[in-house]
C-alpha cells in the first residue's frame, strides 16, 4: 500500500477559530481534510447547519482542505445538509445509557431503521464508533448492532483506541469489523491510577497519550490495514489529556502515522 491511498482527516474538536483560519491551519498541518464538529459553540451549530454547512465546507476547500465527516446529530436535517454539502458521513456513537444493553441495542436499531429512507435519498452515510464506557464498546459490539443495516447506510467508525483500552486485539477486531468498516480513528490511552496502593480499592481514569505512548500499537493497526489493503479515510482525533500540547502533539503523531503507512510491508 502506498501512503496516498490513505486520506488523513483530523477531528478539529480541539480548535474554534474562524474557518478561514481553520483551513490554514490543517493545511499547515498536513493533513488532507477533517472531521468537523457540529455542536454549539462551534463554527458550524446544529440550529443553523442547513444554511452554514455548505458555506463552511467551501471555505475550507479553500485551504485545500476537505470535510470527509462531521460529528452532529443524527436527525434527517443534518442527513440533509451533509448531502447538500458533499459531506458523506456523520459520525456518532451508540451511547447504552439503561442498565439492560440488550434492550438499549433494540432501541438504537429502531432508531437507525427510521433513517433509512433518509439516508438512501440523500446518499449519506452514518459511521458508528466503538466507545468505551456507556456506549457500544468495541468492534464485535457495533457489528452486531449494525448487522441488519447496509453498509452504505450504516457502516463502522473503528477507534483503535477505544478497542485497547477494552483489552481487544487489534487484528482480531478489524477481523471483526471489516466487512462494515468505514472510518479508522487512530489515538491513543492507557489507564492510570488515581490513588496509591495503600487505598482498600484502587480506582483508576483513563489518559489520552500520543501515538507512540499508549496501550493501542499504530504500528500492529497500521500493519494490518495495509495488509487488508484498506482504501480510505484515517482520523487522528486530536485527544489528548495534556491540553496545551495538542498541536504540538498531532503534528507529531500525523508524522508517525505517515511514516508507518509509508512503510514497505
């Protein structure tokens, strides 16, 4: 595989200026487009994507800079705006907030039924990410959520990320999640404890780290996808628990996963 099959996207949850500058600064950065946010507060809101998003995505082409996924509401006017403006996919989550998950995965793939129509008019498509926590967790999770949906319809945001700190093997989940896969997001974390070992219980938070430093090896996720032969968008997620280190630190590791799919296998 040679590094240009690959489009590096970054979810530029971490920055809020104007787009003009925006596009600036992911160009500068190297990456080939984003993941942009539709949230309040944020350049583009939920109230107004309908008029905003097509604006938005035009300005930062721009820059050179391509929307290939926002993260927003999963409503048929996002369905519409995203088609619209040429984005194809909104990412989400699929959040387990009751204590019965059996049932909650019922509720979601209602949920996802009645978007059907929407998303087979407008031609987008809804990427499900595995979270850890009171979401979904992990690829066999969102596979057996989405296994009576089109992949054209709903398919797998895969995080690398979120599969280790679960405990799951790398090759075995992207085994899993292939036949659905849409979107690789690429961070990464380890567990740290938060008391000291005099404590009756440990407790323990998770830390989000670079790309070199946690429990998910880039080197074993990136290996894999070359040898699958993945054609497709990677999203670093710009998450890092140090936050005055975020643009130091995704210039960093957008150079390290350049570097592992530049690779000769």
């Amino acid at each position: 595989m040679t590094e240009q099959a690959i489009q590096f996207s970054v979810f530029t949850k971490p920055w809020t200026m104007p787009l003009a500058e925006l596009g600036e600064f992911v160009h500068r950065l190297g990456f080939d487009g984003i993941e942009f946010p539709v949230r309040p507060g944020y350049q583009v809101e939920p109230e107004t994507i309908g008029r905003d998003l097509p604006a938005a995505v035009q300005t930062l082409a721009g820059a050179g800079v391509r929307v290939y996924s926002v993260a927003g509401d999963t409503d048929v006017p996002t369905i519409e705006a995203c088609a619209a403006a040429g984005v194809p996919m909104i990412r989400t989550m699929a959040r387990v907030p009751e204590s019965d998950y059996v049932d909650s995965v019922a509720r979601l793939q209602r949920e996802y039924e009645a978007l059907v129509p929407a998303l087979e008019d407008h031609g987008v498509t809804i990427g499900v990410q595995n979270h850890f926590g009171r979401f979904v967790p992990d690829g066999m999770g969102i596979m057996d959520l989405l296994r009576p949906f089109d992949p054209k319809h709903y398919c797998v945001v895969w995080d690398a990320a979120h599969e280790a700190i679960q405990g799951g093997e790398m090759d075995h989940a992207l085994d899993i999640v292939w036949p659905k896969l849409g979107m690789v997001n690429l961070k990464n974390a380890f567990w740290q404890r938060t008391n000291g070992p005099e404590a009756e219980i440990a407790e323990w938070k998770h830390y989000w780290t670079s790309g070199r430093q946690g429990l998910c090896s880039w080197p074993k996720v990136v290996g894999e996808l070359k040898r699958r032969g993945y054609r497709g968008v990677v999203c670093l997620t710009a998450e890092y628990s140090d936050g005055g280190a975020v643009n130091r630190l995704i210039a960093e590791d957008l150079a390290f996963a350049r570097s592992l799919f530049a690779a000769e296998v």
